[in-house]
C-alpha cells in the first residue's frame, strides 16, 4: 500500500511552525493529563462536581435504553406467563394453603420478638429507605466497578449511604450530582464491608476482587475455615451499612480468605432500594476514601 | 456533468464530513458504556480508544495531535477511570504513533492492526495500573479485555472507512 499522507508541512515555514506547536499543545495536554491524574489519585472527589454534571446530561439517555432493555426482556416472560396462568393459579392457591400455618408461626413469632425487646428495652436503630431507583449503567470498559443510579441530592440522597436490593448488599453512594449518582458497587477492588457469618457470627471482611468474585476474608482470628455455602450478611460495624444485609456466599471450602459470590446481581436487579447511613455520621468521614477519581 | 468519465477529477481527494464525524463518532464510541448492561468486570472494549485509532490510520492528517487530549477529557467523565487517564494515555499513543509514522513508510493493515494492538494494550494496561490496586485480581479479565479489543479493531477500521464516505464526494 501506498505510504499514508503525513503531516509533513513542505517548505512553508508557516506550515511548520503550526505543525510544532500542534506538538507542543498534545505535549502539554498530555502534562495537564498527568496534572490530573495526580490530583485525582491524592484527592479523589475533586472532579466529582465535573463528572457530575455529565452525568446529568447523558443518564436520561442511559435509562431511556435501559427502560427498553427491559421492556424487550419482558416479551418472553409476558407470553409465557399468558399461557401458563391457570396451572400457575392453582399451584399458588396450594402454596397459600400449605404456607398458612407457617405464617401464622412466624406472626407469633415476630409479636414475641418485639415483645421481648421492648421488654428488654433495646434500642434498634433503623435505617430508613430514602428512595427506590434503577441502576441504569455501568463502567463496563473499566477495571473500576461503578453504576450510576437514576436518583439524586434532589430525591434526598447523600454520598455515603448504602445501596442495597431484595436479594443483598449492591454497594454504597460515592458521588451525587442533582438526578444521578455513582454506587460503589462491592464487587470493586477498592470496596470493603464488614460482614459476619451468619451461623455463628464470626466476624469477616468482604473486599471486592474486581473479576466479579468477593474475597472473604477473616477479621481477627486465624485458622478460620471457610465452608462451601457459607452465607454472610453485613455486620453494622463501621457505620454506613445497617447490619443484616445479605452480602456474599462462599463459592468453595478455604481457609482464612475465600471467594464468595454475591447474593445481588446489580445486573439482574430491578430496584435499588437507597438507605439512610446506618450512623450518618460515620458515612460523611468514610465516603470520600473510595470516591471514584 | 456526471456522464462525464472525467467527473470528480481533479477534485480534493478527501470528503468533508469527517471532520466534524470523526469527533462525533468517537464520544459516541466513548459512550458506549451507556449500554444497559451492568457488568460485573470489565467486559466492554474501549470503543472511543478503538474509533480514535481507527480515524487516526485510516485518515493521518485529519485529527490534530492535540485532538486525544480533548476527546480523552470526555472518555474520562463516564468510563469510571481517574480523571486524566485517557488524557494522558490516548496522547501518548497518538503521538508514537505520528513517531512510527514518520520510520515506516510503506504500510499495509496488518502494521496498521499492530500499532492499534499496541495503543490498546499500552492505554488499558495503563489505564489498569493507575485505576485499581495493584493487588485486584483484574490481570486475567484486562487480559481477555485487551485481546477481545484487538480482535474488533478490523471491525471498527472498516466502520471509520464507510464513515469517510467515497472519497472525492464533495
């Protein structure tokens, strides 16, 4: 093939120094690169006001394709379920009938419980829900794990508090701008939670991988054997996130760290449900630690 | 006028529209992680790198040398890496690659497939050290990133060519 057409200027002095000086603008772009990258690595939330404001410009586009995403992805489901309803029907009324007892024990159950703690005058903190929003996209190109939530400081959410769905844990807020904000979803390499075993409450860290695995790993003790199946839910320590989330379950028996999987898929999910910081007050120091740069 | 065999001679031999294209057509590759999809690991080629590179082999003299700058501004704001990243990285590529332009003269695709290789390794591979810990477990799935990406590139190099147009129309 022919040699490609270069920037070669020819003769012309003036073709030349614009050439140079087009070098010189691409050097120091390329310094003023740097200038950021620096800034953002010592100070991470200095561009979230920039970063934010974009966002506010390209989510209304992100949840207009996800809106159809999910539309389409319901045809099948929709046609299906047109057909089957009948035989659905009649296995539900089965289970309603077969669950009744179970419910009405866990009715009891429940009344005793709260009974109990007034009777014991515990205290519950409870971490009120602050809106329900959709996931809309995601840094899919990028080794950092962030989704962008459809909801902002307009609907009453904060940087620090935590994300979560029916299923478990999603992550936590890092970044709001006035309709949108960045999760730090705990599938991140630089997310950490602390959970504990739920059979017997050994406390434990769940710090993201970054492949999409969690890596579980012991707090305190040593020689901790980790079970295939073992489940883990969120601990309350730290502040940001309640206690009794679902986070993670083991994927095969290790000692001391093992992999987990995530209970939540933030892919599958249908509604992120935003809550308040377990203790607000926690949340405000902690967010800007993991705050994207 | 069109009857003529002569018709378009002597006309500039490029087409116009790439100018205001080119740019266009890579924040919308940028924007490519807008895809509803919430990826647990990174799984989505760097679309706005690959168009660059295209538009930069497919047409040498058509983006400035300090176009990267600006268009890595913009790829920063929503691909989730540090801001300043694809600043820095997409300008150092494109100007090795205006070097290497200047040493080989007689080209064909596959050198051009092989500098394209070489920025995207060096921009996501770059992009991976300042972005995560270096103890994330990313290496394998930015390894599969990085090959998925050059596998594509051919695609995107024919897309940027019908981009062009038919050279000569005005």
């Amino acid at each position: 093939m022919a040699p490609p057409r270069n920037r070669r200027p020819g003769f012309s002095r003036r073709a030349q120094y614009g050439l140079f000086i087009s070098y010189v603008i691409a050097a120091g772009g390329a310094l003023v690169g740097v200038v950021l990258l620096l800034l953002s690595t010592f100070h991470p939330p200095a561009f979230a006001a920039v970063r934010g404001t974009f966002s506010e410009l390209v989510t209304p586009v992100a949840s207009g394709l996800d809106w159809t995403r999910r539309g389409l992805s319901g045809i099948p489901a929709g046609i299906g379920s047109y057909f089957g309803v009948r035989s659905e029907n009649a296995a539900l009324r089965a289970e309603v009938e077969a669950n009744r007892k179970l419910v009405e024990e866990a009715r009891i159950a429940a009344y005793d419980n709260k009974r109990l703690r007034a009777l014991l005058k515990l205290r519950d903190r409870i971490a009120a829900p602050v809106v329900t929003a959709r996931l809309v996209y995601s840094t899919g190109s990028s080794t950092r794990r962030f989704a962008t939530l459809n909801a902002g400081s307009w609907q009453g959410v904060r940087a620090g508090q935590p994300v979560s769905s029916a299923d478990g844990l999603i992550g936590r807020l890092v970044e709001v701008s006035p309709n949108t904000a960045r999760v730090l979803l705990i599938l991140d390499p630089e997310s950490v939670v602390p959970v504990r075993r739920v059979r017997d409450g050994l406390p434990a860290i769940a710090a993201g991988r970054g492949d999409g695995l969690i890596e579980i790993r012991s707090a305190g003790a040593a020689q901790i054997l980790f079970d295939q199946g073992d489940a883990f839910v969120t601990s309350g320590t730290g502040g940001i996130f309640p206690p009794n989330i679902p986070v993670a379950r083991v994927r095969a028996r290790a000692r001391d760290t093992a992999e987990g999987v995530i209970f939540a898929s933030p892919d599958t999910l249908d509604y992120a449900v935003v809550q308040q910081a377990y203790f607000p007050e926690a949340g405000a120091v902690r967010a800007p630690e993991a705050a994207p740069r | 006028m069109s009857g003529s065999p002569y018709a378009g001679l002597g006309k500039v031999d490029i087409s116009t529209r790439a100018r205001w294209l080119a740019p266009l057509s890579i924040i919308i590759g940028s924007l490519t992680v807008l895809v509803p999809f919430k990826a647990s690991f990174p799984i989505l080629p760097p679309l706005g790198l690959m168009m660059l590179l295209a538009w930069r082999l497919h047409r040498p003299d058509l983006l400035k040398p300090w176009a990267p700058v600006l268009l890595g501004f913009a790829d920063d704001l929503v691909s989730g890496q540090p801001m300043g990243s694809s600043m820095l990285f997409w300008t150092v590529s494109f100007i090795a690659i205006d070097v290497l332009d200047t040493r080989i003269v007689w080209r064909d695709f596959l050198q051009d497939w092989l500098l394209a290789a070489g920025a995207i390794s060096l921009c996501l591979i770059g992009g991976r050290l300042v972005a995560a810990p270096l103890g994330a477990h990313v290496d394998t799935v930015l390894l599969v990133q990085v090959l998925v990406s050059i596998a594509l590139f051919p695609v995107l190099s024919r897309l940027v060519a019908r981009l062009d147009g038919k050279r000569g129309v005005q």
